[in-house]
C-alpha cells in the first residue's frame, strides 16, 4: 500500500504537468508586450474606445514613439471634429505611428487632388488606411502625377487614390500599360479621339480596381468574343455598354454563359450575339445566377420567346419581376400575352409605365376627356 501511493501520486503530477504545458500551448496571448501608457491615455482622452484598438490591433498601443497629440491636431486643422478624430483612430490607429512629417506630406500631396480640406477630411474618414499609408508616398506622387496628365478630373483621381489605393502603391509604369492598352482597344474599335477622355474617366469611376487587372486580360476578351462573330462595331458598344465590368469577364466564363443562354433560349448564333448586344450583363452573369432567373421567369408564366424578344427582363430579380407582375395584374394587364417592356427598366421606368396603365383604367376610352372618377365617387 505505501508503494501504491507514491507511484499514483506521480502519475496524478505528470498529468497536471502534461495538463498544465497544454493550456500553456492553446493560449495565444493578443498582446504580451507592455503597453505605452502615454499612448493609452491620449486615446482615452481622445474618446477613442480603447476596447475596440485592444481587440483588433492591441499591438499599436505597444509601439513607441507614438504620436496620438500630433495626429490629432493634424486633423482639427483640417476642421475635423472630436467625434471624427475618434473614429479615424478607433478605425486606423497605425495613424499616430506615422512621423508628423510624413503626415503633412500626404497632405500636401492629397490636398493636388482633393484641395478642399472639409472634403479632405470626409475622405480620411472614410479610407484612413489610404492616407496614413506614408511608405509608397513616392509611388503615389508618381502615379497622381501621370493620372493628371491625362487631364482626368481631379475628383476622378482622389476616388481612385482612396478607394483603390493597391494602385497607387506599385510603379507608375504598371498603370501607364494598362491605361495604355485600354485606350487603344478604345480607338482600335473606332471609338473617337474626342470622346476618349471621358469614356476613360467613366470607366475609372464605375471600376476603381480596374487598373489592378492586367492589360492582357482585356485584348484576351475582346479576342474572344471576336471568336464568337462580334463585329468591331458590335464590340465598341459592349465596351462602352460594359465600361469596367468588361474587365472582369473571363473567356471560360463568358463560353459558359453565351451556351447556356443559348440552349436555354434555343437561338442560333446571329441571335445570341443580338440578345448578348441587347443585355450585355450577360456576358458576366455565372450559370447558376442564369439559371435561378430563367427559372423564376418561367414560373412565372414567361416564355423563352418573350425573354427574346425583351432580354434585359433577365437584370432584374425574380422577386422584383413577380412583384411587377402582380402589380399590373391588378389593373388588368397580363404579361404573359403582352410584351414584357413595361416591366424592365428601372424602378422610375415603371412607375411611369405603371402610372399610364392606371389612367387607362381610370379613363374611359370613349371620352378621353372625362374627369378622372374619385375615391368619393
């Protein structure tokens, strides 16, 4: 029995060992470096929740030197509110680790595209990644400057250097290519000179991230839909049609589309080209998204000859489409042996349409000009 003892209490410390290494393993401390209390009570100060930094990026308040007042300040003399400060810096607290100088050149460098400091500040609200990364200050001069010496816009150029700041952290070589290949496809399709500038402004606009695709990717789709019968006419107006959108379409996915729509709509290939001509989203819709539309277009008592003759009934929802329906229902129109354009459009479009169905009713057809009857009638 004593000889029993020992060994069962040596078993019982080498489990509490193995137990105890264990939860030692599992445990991932967030932060086990000391924090800078200087940094800490700024922030208090600041009414930046100190709960949320600690959470998401505890590591910043660990960093030293850290410039919380000198941050701060930089934003109040851009006419930054308290509250605006706080969400800046609970949004983005690597911003007081950036050198003061380093901040007021992002300034001066922004402020070439955004000069207006209110709107400088409503954008540093809302992108503060895209300001306080100060280490491709040099890219982003680089890649400001070339933008506007195509003469875009300046509110063109600061949406891109916010909202799509990838771009401008690379060489400027890289977007003169693809800037470059997108004009040439442009006028190659005989897109006019004139008119350049601003398809090119409105294709920035739409697709911030289009310069992040590579040049290839465009003449690999253009090629690909020549393959497929397009004329040049026929492709310049899905480029200016699709604007950014054509950048994203890939040739197996495009392939994939156009069969599907076609066995689905059982058209020869003059006709797919048409209805692809007609409803260019086509083009990028994925076969499953294809599928549930024509499924709730079908339910609904719609037939393929109708989507033909009225392809774009395919960019709206099934539950829009149904409510639609139902809608003109109730004034006696049934879309099933009518045509279906009074359904597509946007949400104004049919409203119009909706509204002219609802005087018809309301006025007799016989006497145009009598008075429309009313609720008290």
């Amino acid at each position: 029995m004593i000889r029993i003892v020992p060994a069962t209490l040596c078993v019982y410390c080498q489990r509490m060992r193995l137990l105890s290494t264990t939860c030692v393993a599992n445990s991932t401390p967030i932060n086990t470096r000391l924090e800078n209390q200087h940094t800490v009570d700024a922030f208090y100060e600041l009414s930046v929740d100190i709960r949320k930094v600690r959470k998401f990026k505890g590591w910043v308040l660990s960093e030293s030197p850290a410039y919380v007042a000198e941050t701060a300040e930089f934003l109040r003399g851009l006419g930054a509110d308290e509250a605006c400060i706080a969400r800046v810096l609970e949004t983005h607290p690597e911003a007081v680790l950036c050198r003061p100088e380093e901040v007021e050149a992002q300034r001066d460098l922004w402020s070439t595209v955004c000069p207006k400091p209110r709107e400088l500040v409503s954008i540093i609200e809302k992108f503060p990644t895209s300001f306080f990364t100060v280490s491709h200050h040099a890219y982003q001069k680089a890649n400001i400057q070339y933008l506007q010496s195509l003469h875009l816009s300046k509110r063109i150029v600061g949406k891109l250097i916010a909202s799509a700041p990838q771009s401008f952290s690379r060489p400027v070589e890289s977007n003169q290519k693809v800037i470059h290949t997108l004009c040439e496809t442009y006028l190659d399709l005989g897109g006019s000179q004139s008119n350049l500038r601003v398809w090119l402004q409105k294709l920035l606009s739409q697709n911030p991230y289009i310069l992040m695709r590579p040049a290839e990717a465009w003449r690999d789709s253009l090629g690909f839909l020549r393959e497929r019968g397009f004329t040049t006419e026929e492709l310049l107006h899905l480029v200016c049609s699709l604007r950014a959108s054509i950048a994203e379409l890939q040739r197996e996915a495009m392939q994939q589309a156009m069969d599907y729509t076609q066995g689905i709509l059982q058209c020869n290939e003059e006709e797919l080209r048409q209805i692809m001509l007609r409803c260019p989203a086509l083009l990028y819709y994925t076969v499953p998204y294809l599928s549930g539309r024509f499924k709730g277009l079908l339910d609904a008592g719609i037939t393929p000859e109708q989507v033909k003759e009225t392809p774009n009934i395919l960019e709206l929802t099934t539950q829009i489409v149904l409510f639609r329906i139902q809608k003109l229902a109730s004034y006696g129109y049934d879309v099933r042996g009518g045509s279906l354009g009074v359904i597509t459009g946007t949400k104004k479009d049919f409203e119009e349409s909706y509204g002219k169905l609802q005087l018809r009713r309301q006025r007799p057809l016989f006497n145009p000009v009598a008075p429309l009857r009313t609720v008290e009638e």
